[in-house]
C-alpha cells in the first residue's frame, strides 16, 4: 500500500537538485509539519466550526472548478523566476480569521490538493515537489498569521471588533497577519529560486512584481468572505463571481504581457515597439519636441556564436538587453530588432549632443560587462567569462530627411555602419558634426564586420 507513494517521492526532480536546493526545500517542509503540529490543538475545534469549514470547502471547490481553465493558461504563460501567485489563499485566509488552526491548516492542503488534481488532472507543467514546498510555504505563513492574530486580536478566531477603538486595532492585527503570510510565503520562495539558480539576477527575481498585488486582493476578499460567512453565508456567491472575473483580468493581462515580450531578452517584441514609436514621433510632431533613436550592434557577435556556440551567444544576447534597460529611463523603451542588433526610442531629448551622451552611457556600461558562460552553455563544455562591446549608430527626429519612423530607422543605422567601420566599440549620431562625437576610448580595428 505505501509503495505507491514512495514510489512517486522517489520520483521527484528535488533528487537531482543541487544539495544546498534539497536541504532548503526540505528544511521547509519539515519547518510546516512542526509549525501545523505545535498551532493545531490551540483551539478546540466546535461543530459549528466545521460547518463553517465545510462552507468555505464547497466555496473554493466552486471557485477552483471555474477558474481551472484559466489557471492552467496562465501557469504556462508565468514567469519561472518570479514567486507564483494565484487565488487559493482568498479562503485559506477566511479560515485563518474565523476557524481554529487545525481547520485553517487543513484548508491550505484542502485547496492545493484540489486545485493540483483539478487544474491539472493528466500532464501537469508543475514539478510534485515544487507544489509540496508551495504548499509549505503557504502553511508556514499561515501559522506566522496564526501567532499574530492571537497574540494581537481581542478575540481570536472572530472578526474584528464592531466597536471603537477596538475594532481599529483588531483591523491592523488582521493587517499585519497578513501581511507577514504574505511576505514568509514570497520570502521563501523566491529563496528557494535564488538558490536554484545563484547567477540569476536579483532583480529578475523582482520581475513583475506587481503581480503580488493579486495576493493583497486575494486576502482581503478572504476578510470579507469571512464576514459574510458569519452574517450572511448566501452573499458568497458574489465573492466566487467576483474572483472568477478577477482570474479572467489577469490572464488578459498576462496575455497582452506575452505578446509585447520578446522572450528571449525581455526586451518589446518589434511589433509593440513600431506601435510606441509610431505614437512618440505623433506627439512629437503635435508638441514640437525631438525623438532620439539609438540602433546597438554587438560587435564581434558572430564571432561569439562560431567560438562558443550559439547558447553561448544567446547567454551574451540577453545580459546586453539587461544592462541596456538597466541604462534607459522608464519612457524610453527598447527592442531586439534581430539578430545582434537592439534599439531604443528615446522622447524628449534636447539636440544631437544629448543622444550621443545617452549612447555614452550606454556604451560605456556595456563595456564594463564581463558575461560568466556556464560549462552546460559552450559547445567545448568550459566556463568562459566573455567581454562585450557595442557599436552604436543614433538618429534624431525631426531632422534633414527624416520625417518618418522608417527615414529614421534608416538614419540610424547608417550611423551604425558608420560607428563599425571606425573600429567598433563607439558612437555615431546621423547628421551631427563628426568632429565632436567622442571617440572609442581603445584601439580601433578596421573593418565593418560583425
């Protein structure tokens, strides 16, 4: 009978895992056993309490049913490097406020279980283990929430007080309870990511990270289920319509989101560039300001690819974008024009002189770039550290024949080819006296290419 089961443990991806990974998860997952067994015999768990459980089961049995479609489009379109969010905690929170900690523990692995055979009943995109530590992080939050709310609430498990001054202070206790889940839940998370991946960035773990605001709503429409539950139960079917027109803005949103992102280097896709470019050079035209436009090519790119291999190259590609959106400001935005070539338009910029500052800095920070290549990612299975150049061509709009995005476009990159075949690693602005545009700060090698 336990073969099965230890079977399907033996199963798990955690096994092939970095030692440090499988000692973090695990550790994790202990620390939710002994925290679910120490907060469970808190509180006596009554009949009604179980009624109660069983209204907020059938509520996220409902919920979870509905929105199963859209959970599994968007687990395909999420991030992998960001802390996943999604809309169980809505009634795991309700049963933290208003049920003993047996029952509130019990309502975490209720709703996992249920949303990991429901949501994805045949091939699951989601590693068993990756769900168990989920689950644990969320159960270790919980009881954190737990600790809060009956230390701090006049009387726990209830809703706050009707009263004042007391009620103010029972609403910032349920604050800060949730706010604690909330941030052992992502805290431990985005850990365990850290760990899985040291090289990663650490503001790539930050990516999109306004999407945690849907865990705010979660739990705050779990304070209110929670009320309604108490006064008047038949009022949650409105809360289970408003959390499924909830899940179905932000798969919109995820959508647009896919569809705008070059998945590659995260940069826009050349589609929703064109789109905001087009819309920067008609406010232009309506306000009388100028439009920069900067068009980078890594310089010796090819070279990269043919010596290392093209995952290589692709390693190299995408720490360029990162340190070019690093470099620009929040209204500028850029692109992968293709291949080894980025671009940037840039609004309000003064004249020539300050495009070329910009495409300074630019070059000048990617010149500092050393890219660490792991072993797995170079066809000769070594670890390389590969410095990186760019040459970059920029345009100004409007100017002498550039009325339109495409003239611009143009503009620019004959400023590029002029910047290659003056030996790389340097700046060039169409129709800007060349006698000022600085000059590489290293030797030059003649040539235009790649």
């Amino acid at each position: 009978m336990l073969a099965r089961p230890r079977n399907w443990v033996a199963g798990w991806g955690l096994w092939k895992a970095p030692a440090a990974v499988r000692r973090y998860v695990l550790a994790v997952s202990a620390l939710a056993l002994v925290t679910s067994v120490a907060t469970a015999f808190l509180v006596p768990v009554s009949r009604r309490d179980l009624l109660w459980f069983g209204v907020l089961a059938i509520c996220a049995v409902v919920s979870i049913e509905m929105t199963r479609q859209i959970e599994r489009r968007r687990e395909y379109l999420k991030h992998e490097s960001i802390a996943y969010v999604d809309t169980k905690g809505l009634w795991s929170f309700a049963a933290v406020l208003i049920l003993p900690p047996l029952l509130a523990t019990a309502m975490v692995v209720f709703t996992y279980l249920l949303a990991w055979w429901r949501v994805w009943p045949s091939q699951r995109p989601i590693r068993a283990h990756r769900w168990v530590f989920a689950c644990a992080t969320v159960l270790i939050g919980t009881h954190g929430a737990v600790a809060v709310l009956a230390l701090g609430m006049h009387s726990y498990p209830g809703l706050p007080d009707a009263t004042l001054p007391a009620g103010l202070l029972d609403m910032g206790v349920v604050v800060l309870a949730g706010a604690l889940r909330w941030a052992l839940n992502c805290g431990l998370v985005m850990a365990a990511i850290a760990l899985s991946d040291p090289a990663r960035p650490v503001r790539d773990l930050f990516a999109n990270f306004s999407q945690q605001w849907l865990e705010a709503g979660a739990m705050a429409l779990g304070l209110i289920a929670a009320t309604v539950l108490l006064t008047q139960p038949l009022v949650l079917a409105a809360i289970v319509l408003a959390l499924v027109v909830m899940h179905r803005g932000v798969l919109l949103h995820q959508y647009q989101h896919a569809s705008r992102v070059d998945a590659k280097t995260g940069l826009t896709t050349v589609k929703w560039w064109r789109t905001v470019a087009e819309q920067a050079l008609d406010r232009a035209r309506r306000t009388g300001d100028n439009v920069g436009l900067l068009i980078l090519d890594i310089d010796h790119f090819k070279a990269v690819n043919d010596t290392y291999g093209h995952l290589a190259g692709d390693k190299v590609l995408e720490a360029v974008a990162r340190e070019l959106a690093g470099e620009i400001r929040a209204d500028d935005t850029c692109c992968r024009w293709g291949g080894e070539e980025l671009t940037v338009v840039i609004p309000d910029v003064r004249d020539g002189g300050n495009l070329l500052e910009i495409a300074e800095r630019v070059r000048r920070r990617i010149k500092n770039l050393v890219v660490d290549i792991e072993p797995a990612d170079t066809s000769h299975g070594e670890r390389e550290h590969i410095r990186v150049t760019v040459s970059i061509g920029g345009a100004l709009f409007p100017g002498d024949g550039i009325g339109t995005l495409d003239e611009l476009m143009m503009a620019a990159d004959t400023a590029v080819y002029g910047a290659k075949t003056g030996g790389r690693d340097q700046c060039r602005i169409a129709n800007y006296d060349a006698a000022t545009q600085q000059q590489p700060d290293t030797a030059r090698r003649s040539g235009a290419d790649s």
